[in-house]
C-alpha cells in the first residue's frame, strides 16, 4: 500500500499522515477529501481510528485489485472481436467452471506479476 495525501482541511491532513507515515510514498494512490484515488467520505468513511482506516484501506486495495485484474483479464484473454463468441460459450458453463478458471486465471497473472518483479532484482 502506497499513498499520497492531499486534503483541504488541515486536521485530516495530519491525522492521516500520522496513521499512515508507513505508508506514504510520492507515487502512490491519492488519498483526499475532494477528489483522488480515494476519498474521504466516499471510500473511507468518517470517523475512523488508525485500524478502522486500515481496514478501510484494505477493502479499497482490494477493489482496485479485482477491477485492474479484470481489465487486464479481458485485454489480454480475448481480441475484441471474440468477445461475442466468449459471451455465448459461458452461457453454458457452471458457476463452478466460472470460478475455477477465474481462479487458476488469476494465479497465473499473480504469479507472472510476481516473477517480472523479483525476476529483476
């Protein structure tokens, strides 16, 4: 998890600089109380402690995860003129079948994520 924070109010500022000063990175996601990555108020709900914000935090992270692997999932599966042969063969396939070929999909993706990165250094 990395953030950027950029809020009006003052206060805000410093509480989530002081809860997340592990965290804050120049590159990272925006966090602010008008508009950015994450919004205070939209994303985060107020009040909120150190760990409710984490937590907070975390379920965010994991929307993010989902739709960026989702996004990725659907550029890179299939060329957009397949899409419509796609739709109709799943049609036909168990929730089950679904899930497991999302799941075994998505470890592949992990797992190549995880060799590009460490594979380097």
């Amino acid at each position: 998890m990395r953030y950027q924070i950029r809020c009006k109010s003052l206060l805000l500022q410093k509480a989530l600089e002081e809860f997340l000063k592990d965290y804050i990175f120049e590159d990272g996601k925006i966090i602010s109380d008008t508009k950015g990555d994450i919004v205070i108020g939209r994303d985060i709900k107020k009040p909120f402690s150190k760990s409710s914000l984490l937590i907070q935090l975390e379920k965010v992270e994991n929307r993010f995860s989902i739709k960026n692997f989702n996004k990725l999932a659907n550029e890179t599966k299939y060329p957009k003129n397949d899409i419509k042969q796609v739709k109709t063969t799943t049609k036909n396939i168990t929730f089950e079948q679904k899930l497991d070929k999302l799941i075994d999909n998505f470890t592949k993706q992990l797992k190549k994520l995880i060799k590009e990165e460490y594979g380097k250094k």
